[in-house]
C-alpha cells in the first residue's frame, strides 16, 4: 500500500512547501525571506500559479482544446 506524504508547512508564513524547503535546525521555511524572519509572497504566487492552471484546465475542457 503506497503512503501518503506528510504536508511540509512554513515556519515563516505558514504556506504548503511543494517543492524542497530550506531546513535550520527542526524548521522548515519555503525561502530565504522567511528563513531571515521577513514577509514573503510565496503564498501569493503559489495563488496565481493555481489559477493558471485552473484556467487552462478549463480551457482544454472546451471543445478543440487549446488554440494552436
């Protein structure tokens, strides 16, 4: 039976780490901003990167797909 993975969050910010968080110590961060204690936009960016993919979803959901 395959496993689940475990969600990676922020120390920092909070947000879901989908891709390899930077580690100090028993934290993880999802970049450096957060590891230095600044504000990031990792969770603004990973909002825009769903809905371009939800956009695009859609749109090859249509007939003829994507535009060529």
């Amino acid at each position: 039976m395959a496993g689940i993975e475990e969600a990676v969050w922020c120390d920092g910010c909070g947000v879901e780490i989908t891709w390899s968080p930077l580690i100090e110590g028993k934290r993880r961060y999802c970049c450096l901003d957060c590891q230095r204690g600044n504000p990031c936009r990792c969770g603004e960016r990973m909002e825009t990167e769903e809905e371009r993919r939800e956009t695009k979803a859609a749109t090859t959901d249509l007939p003829g797909g994507l535009p060529s």
